[in-house]
C-alpha cells in the first residue's frame, strides 16, 4: 500500500467538484488496491480507495524523488479502473 507524503492536484476539484483535497487524502488512507501502471514514465501508479463517505475513487498518481506522491487524478471508481486493477 501506498505510504509517505501526499500531495493532491487542486485540478481535481476544479474537473470533479463533489472530490476535494481532503476525500483525496482519506481515500489514498485507505487504498483497498494498488498496482503500476507498467510502460509509463515516470511510472504511474493507478489506486482504488474509500474516502470519508464511503464512496469508492480511483486515483492516479506519481512518486517524487522525495518519496512524496503527488495524486493527478481522482473521481469516483469507472468499470474501467475496476477491471485494470481486477476487482471486477
């Protein structure tokens, strides 16, 4: 699971309203799956959690060279992301 800093992209809220900052955090808190995301550079990591509401977000993020993730995207878990990460 994903531990360390983390830093959340304040263009999530502005494309998702109904996730802010703080959701982001709770549900990177509690990832329920996590892998690479393979071929990409710098490697992305793709990651399902529940935030404080229960709702399951998907999120994408990367490590810095601190150790500090910085979470790009984040909305409410696709089919898509599900199967990627094959919970579906």
């Amino acid at each position: 699971m994903p531990v360390g800093d983390i830093v959340v992209d304040p263009r999530i809220q502005t494309r998702h309203p109904d996730v802010s900052a703080d959701s982001v955090r709770v549900a990177w808190s509690n990832v329920v799956r996590f892998m690479a995301r393979e071929d990409t550079d710098p490697l992305r990591y793709v990651a399902v959690g529940y935030d404080e509401y229960g709702r399951l977000l998907e999120m994408v993020a990367v490590l810095d060279e601190s150790d500090r993730w910085h979470v790009f995207h984040a909305m409410r878990a696709t089919t898509k992301v599900l199967r990627e990460l094959k919970l579906l």
